[in-house]
C-alpha cells in the first residue's frame, strides 16, 4: 500500500479497485474470500504490507551495481533504471513471504499442491480461465513451442506455463531468451525456486542472474538452471491483460491497458485484449 514510482509513468495515477479503496486489512481480505468462495476456492493467507525495505547489503548491492535495465540507462535514466530494480526486489522479496505461507498451509494440512500460479496483481481477467485446457496445450497435434531457451525435454526435472506475447502484438514480446512473468503455472515439484526468487538471485549463481537484463531474462535462465521444461501458451489460454484504473476529470473510472499480451497458434484464436474495453 506505499507509495510508489513505476516503470511506466502512465501507471503513476492508477487508483485502487473501488471494492477494496479505503477497507481495512480484516475488510479487505473478507472481500477477498467472498470472491473466491464464490469460485470454488479458498483464501489461505492475506496481508496487506505497508512498506518493504530494501536495507541489506545484497539488495543495496543489487540496486547499485545489478546490470537489470542497464540498456535503458541512455533513455530512461539512471534513477528510472534503479527504480525498475526496486519494484522487482520488492516483488521477489514479498513473493517469498508468501512462498513461506504456502510451505505453512501445505504443513498444516499434510498435502502439497499440485500446481502453483503466480499472477502480477494488476492482472484483469478477460474471460473465465480454464486449467484443463492450459494443462492439454502441449498434447495438441498443432502445438510446437515458439523458440526459447529450455532444458532438454527428457531431462526435465517438471513443467510450467507462461504467456507468448508475440512481436506486433504486444507491448514487450516475448524473446527466446525470455519468460513472460505475468502469469506462471508451475507444477509443484519444481515450484520452489519460482516462489524462492529472491534467495535465488543472491544465491550460487548470483553474479550471473545479476548480469541478466531484466526480471524476463532471470527468469528464463531460472528455468533453465533448475530443469523446468517452459511451455509458452497462446494469450487466450491465459486470458489476462495488465491494466489499472484511472480517474477522469469528470469523476468517472476508466481502464486503461498497463502491458497488452496477445499470440495465436496450435489453433487457438488471438485474445484481443483491446477489444474488450473499447
């Protein structure tokens, strides 16, 4: 809930969601669990967090002298650029908060999950998302996975799935050297070091994930360095559009498209995420 400096200027007068503006954290998560009772689901853990620091000598490191967004450097500036690390520190570090709550749920109840989502929270949902045809994407006779760096197949360790936002149709395509992180489905046996992705950078193999250009790229080589096989997914398999709200000089509230993700392929038609707020 602090506040904050995006990437996107653009993103700077985005307001909260009207159900949850002005709630407090015990009313803000009861609306929560509404929502996903009425799904089908359960709400596990809810926290609104009002700051996080970023104090240690690794993450001042990383701010510093990290090579994230360094090619931006000559548009955007070097303070822009460090604010780019900023927000994806502060992402990988409350991620493994919750990664840590996920552990405690899967403890108390003797289980582990099958499979964990990790979703960019300014995610809009255009249509209902459907898990069995996400997970039968690979088995189609028409799919071939778009180029990328992955382990060998019969070496995989486990599988997830992201988007492919392809070139011409989205705001940043996804590259073979790259993992879209809007969305990621990934089966719980190789889950970890996704929801560990703040550990990760500051591990073994900290000066290369340092190296890397951005959180797209670490990604990828995280894949690959712990053998999870990445099957990119036509946009419309995961319905998504990051967006957020903006308040016009008449009072009213209007959407306005953060990042648009859009790729068609193995027969599944294009989402067309501008379409649907026009």
């Amino acid at each position: 809930t602090e506040a904050f400096i995006p990437w996107r200027p653009s993103a700077s007068s985005f307001v909260p969601d009207p159900m949850l503006a002005g709630n407090t954290e015990s009313e803000a998560a009861a609306t929560v669990e509404h929502a996903l009772a009425a799904a089908g689901g359960h709400l596990r853990h809810f926290r609104l967090l009002g700051k996080v620091s970023l104090d240690s000598n690794n993450e001042q490191r990383f701010l510093q002298k990290g090579g994230w967004h360094r090619r931006e450097v000559k548009e955007k500036g070097k303070a822009q650029v460090r604010v780019a690390r900023n927000n994806a520190l502060k992402v990988f570090k409350v991620l493994e908060q919750l990664w840590h709550e996920l552990e405690f749920v899967e403890q108390r109840a003797g289980l582990l999950y099958t499979y964990v989502a990790i979703v960019k929270d300014d995610a809009f949902w255009l249509h209902a998302f459907d898990l069995l045809e996400l997970l039968a994407l690979p088995n189609r006779s028409t799919y071939v996975a778009p180029p990328g760096l992955r382990p060998p197949l019969k070496s995989a360790r486990g599988f997830a799935f992201s988007m492919d936002c392809q070139p011409g149709r989205s705001t940043c395509p996804t590259t073979p050297k790259t993992v879209t992180e809007y969305f990621l489905l990934v089966e719980r046996r190789v889950a970890e070091p996704f929801g560990r992705q703040y550990s990760n950078l500051f591990g073994q193999r900290s000066k290369r994930y340092f190296a890397m250009h951005n959180m797209e790229s670490y990604l990828a080589a995280l894949a690959v360095d712990t053998g999870t096989w990445i099957a990119s997914a036509p946009a419309r398999l995961i319905p998504l559009v990051r967006a957020g709200r903006r308040i016009q000089p008449n009072g009213s509230m209007m959407v306005c498209l953060h990042k648009v993700c859009d790729s068609t392929f193995a027969s599944v038609p294009l989402l067309q995420p501008e379409a649907h707020f026009r």
